[in-house]
C-alpha cells in the first residue's frame, strides 16, 4: 500500500487537533486515541481525545458566538467565508483522499465518488442554492375593525447546532450538516465519530486558516462514542440536533432532546429495494449491477433488497452467481477503479459475519462469499457476499446489515413488489427498473421512501433533499429543504 509503506505509521495522518472558541488545540490533559487503518489494522495517526470539559467549552463557545455576534446577521460575510473555506477544501482535494482512503477504509474509486468528490461537489451545490433563499414572505393584507395589518414571514437561524456525524461516508455528511448551518447563520459543535476523526478535524484546521469568527464551529474528536452525544442532545443551550447514524441510536436523541424541545433532523437507518420488473430492458445487466460492493456495503442508502420476478427468479441467480464469481476488483488501496475496500473496524467485520451466520441458520442459500478475506490483507475484509431463497421476514432481509451482504427475494408482481418493499421499518431509498417508466413510475409513487430512482435516475445529489420515511429518519438534508431545517419561521404583524 503505498500511502504506508516505510516509515512510521504514526505520521500517515499525524496527530489531529481539536478546534473550540477560534482556537486549534489539543484535549486537555493532552490526551490522544489512534487513529486504525481498516485496511492494516495499524495505526495510521492520532486524534485529540476531547474530555467532557473540552465539550463544555465548545457548546459555551457556540452559544456565546450566536448571541453575542452578529454572525447570524450578516448573509454576504457567511456566504464570503464560507466559500473561503471551500475554496481551502479544494487546495486539500488529495489530502482529503487521503484521510478518507487511510481513515475511513474508502477504496480509491469510492474516494473519487461519494467520499471526496460528490462531497465537493455537494458543497457547491449548497452554495449555488444559498442566494435564492427566500429570508422574506409577505402575506396578503387583512382588513380587520378599522385598520389594515400587514403580515411578513420571516427566516432567522435557529440558534446552536450540535451535528452529530457518522464513520461511513463522513466528509459527505460533515458538509451537509456545517456548511448547511453556518450558510444559514447558526453556529456548530461537530462531533466526529470516534473512528474516522481527521474528516471533521480538518474543518477545524481550515477553518482557522480561513479567518473565521471563534465560536462560530467548533470540532469535537473522541474515543468514547456516547460521551459527547449525550451532552449535546440534552444541553439546554443547543437549539438543534443533526444526526446521521443508527435507527436505535436516533431514538435515544429524540429522547434526549425531548426535556428541552429541541429540533431534531434525523437521517438514520435503510434497508432499500431495487426492484427490477420482468421488462426492465436491460435484466441481465441490471441484476449483474446489483452486486453490493460499493464501500463495502456500508451506506444508509444502498440498495440491499434485490426484489426480482418469480418468473425470472432462476435466470436472476445464475447471473449474480456468474457475477459474483468472476469479481474480483476490490481490496487493492491503490487501484483507482476499485469501490469495495475493507470494513471501518474489527467489530462492524464480525457483526457482519454474524449477520452471515444468521442468513444461513434462517435456511437462505449462499451463492457467493461469506467469509472474511485475510487474503486481501491484515484489514477487516469482508468478502461480497450474496444470499438467495431469501423470505422478507428473515432477519437479514428485515435488519440493516452495514456490509456488502445481498439478499435476493422474489415477487408475483407489482403488487407484491410493492408489498414486500413496504413490509419494512424502513424507508430511506430504492429503485425502480422497468422498460415502461410509467409502469416504473405507478410502483415508485407507492413505495413509502424519501427517495427513489427509475433506472438509475438520480434521486440524491447536493441540490435536491434526501431523507427518510418510518424508522429511516425525520427531516430533510441537501437542498433548499436541508439548509431549511436550520431555520426559525417568524410572523411579523404591522397594525395602524
């Protein structure tokens, strides 16, 4: 792997500062956690580990740069240095693939995608959307006794946010959550997941050379998961809680938030279908396609439901056997067209096998993988792996695995299409394929899920809003919709 081979590990990555009230700093008492490289298991760096003082300061610092500036106020200095810091981003471009390749276990192709270059790109998409922002809506007059009153509707930011971020794709969602809440006026405490700490350490870092105001983003690194979470979701001073993560851990927030009454946006668990009717044009490519590799599996949206015809339920399986048999481009850190690296930890490697387990004691057939791969090397390989004969009540059809598991089930017809990927908790994403888009259209306009594309037709992107339906979240994030939950709705009333 060339980004490690030689020297010291330790100086891949180096050693990450925290950033609380304008200030990059370490932990107090110094203290550190490494930094593990999925694919070596070694360690790559180390991150500041943040204490519940250092906490304290930052949600302190927050507060005080909300009320006390006039950050929520100027619109044309956010949008300036807001740009400033995108503009640093982009100088970093390959240092960004760096940490995301080392840190996060992204494989070289999926760095160029959804972990580098879509969230650059998103970035910019957030900034073209920010100055058509309606911040006034007038209301017609309304003649009431004797005297006409003007009504305006008016945004202003809602206060502290505490955005709160996962190990998957973390650039991507550290750019949603900041760059929404301070384009929009609010100030942020960004919490890192304790394992890919670098993706949010760097906001701090270029924000400081970016010249913004202390207080107004504030990075928070640090080895315990809960710690930080927890003081942020039931601190009184925070106004607002992103959350991108788990189903059961979206829960406690909204429990936490609730003494409160805090806002809280929720972009949480899926366990999406890709349904491919029995005339999609391109049936053998499109089931081929299928194949769950891209990260490695772990992303909320994927597609891990492949929902196939009964009557071309047979030709389905001898394509992904064929399919699965013949892959074998993964799990090489330096080919640039490779989307399947290793899991982000040891413990996420053996949940997944034990979900393996589990498919194979519920009497799914196994067609490919299954196994972890300690031939691609000393990381937390999980071989692509694929389960038919799957039922919609099976525990791997129902849970939300992580990994690069497929389950393969069958249906009648639409109908029943239709019905199995609405028997789900969920309802995060999906796809529909099918040579009649009308047709395609009738099943996707009846499957319960914030997004959905026909034939491949993007349905997530950094100008329009992603979110979930049931167990799969509340709330919007990317778009207009997105910088919008960071907003307050004022009526204005003028008498006389």
């Amino acid at each position: 792997m060339a980004t490690m081979a030689g020297a010291d590990t330790k100086l891949v990555l180096g050693e990450t500062k925290l950033y609380i009230d304008g200030e990059l700093r370490p932990a107090m008492g110094g203290k550190t956690y490494p930094n593990i490289s999925p694919w070596t298991g070694e360690v790559v760096g180390y991150a500041a580990d943040a204490s519940a003082e250092d906490v304290e300061a930052a949600i302190a610092a927050a507060r005080r740069a909300f009320d006390g500036t006039d950050w929520s106020l100027d619109k044309d200095r956010r949008f300036a240095l807001v740009q400033k810091l995108r503009t640093l981003f982009e100088e970093n471009r390959a240092r960004l693939g760096l940490i995301a390749l080392n840190e996060a276990g992204a494989a070289q192709g999926a760095v160029n995608r959804a972990h580098v270059g879509m969230a650059l790109g998103a970035w910019d998409d957030l900034m073209g959307l920010f100055p058509k922002m309606a911040w006034e809506q007038p209301y017609e007059d309304r003649v009431y006794g004797p005297t006409t009153h003007k009504r305006i509707a008016v945004k202003e930011p809602i206060g502290v946010v505490g955005a709160i971020t996962p190990w998957n794709v973390p650039l991507y969602i550290n750019v949603a959550k900041v760059v929404s809440a301070l384009l929009t006026g609010c100030t942020v405490v960004l919490k890192a997941a304790p394992d890919t700490p670098g993706l949010a350490a760097v906001f701090g870092e270029l924000a400081d050379a970016a010249g913004f105001p202390a207080g107004v983003l504030n990075v928070i690194t640090s080895s315990d998961p809960a710690m930080a979470g927890e003081m942020l979701t039931t601190d009184p001073r925070v106004d607002l809680i992103s959350f991108t993560g788990s189903t059961a851990v979206g829960k406690r927030i909204m429990a936490n938030g609730a003494p409160t009454l805090k806002r809280v946006f929720l972009e949480l668990g899926g366990k999406s279908a890709k349904i491919i009717l029995d005339d999609a044009a391109n049936f053998a490519q499109e089931v081929a396609h299928s194949m769950l590799i891209f990260h490695a599996g772990q992303g909320c949206a994927v597609m891990s439901r492949l929902l196939v015809p009964r009557s071309r339920y047979d030709e389905a399986v001898a394509i992904l056997t064929k399919a699965y048999a013949a892959f074998d481009a993964w799990g090489d850190p330096d080919a640039p067209d490779h989307m399947m690296g290793p899991l982000i930890s040891k413990r996420q490697q053996e949940r997944v096998l034990s979900y393996v387990e589990i498919g194979k004691q519920e009497g799914a057939r196994l067609i490919a993988g299954g196994n972890a791969a300690p031939y691609k090397g000393a990381g937390f390989f999980v071989e692509p792996t694929c389960f038919v004969d799957v039922t919609n009540d099976m525990r791997i059809a129902r849970e939300e695995i992580f990994g690069p598991v497929l389950v393969v089930i069958p249906f009648e017809d639409d109908e029943d299409a239709i019905r199995i990927a609405n028997d789900s908790e969920y309802g995060l994403s999906g796809g529909v394929y099918s040579a009649d888009v009308d047709r395609a259209l009738k099943v996707a306009r009846r499957v319960r899920t914030g997004t959905i594309g026909i034939n491949n037709g993007m349905c997530i992107a950094g100008d329009i809003p992603f979110g979930g339906y049931k167990a799969s979240g509340i709330g919007r994030e990317w778009g207009m919709e997105g910088m919008e939950e960071f907003l307050e709705t004022k009526l204005i009333g003028i008498g006389g």
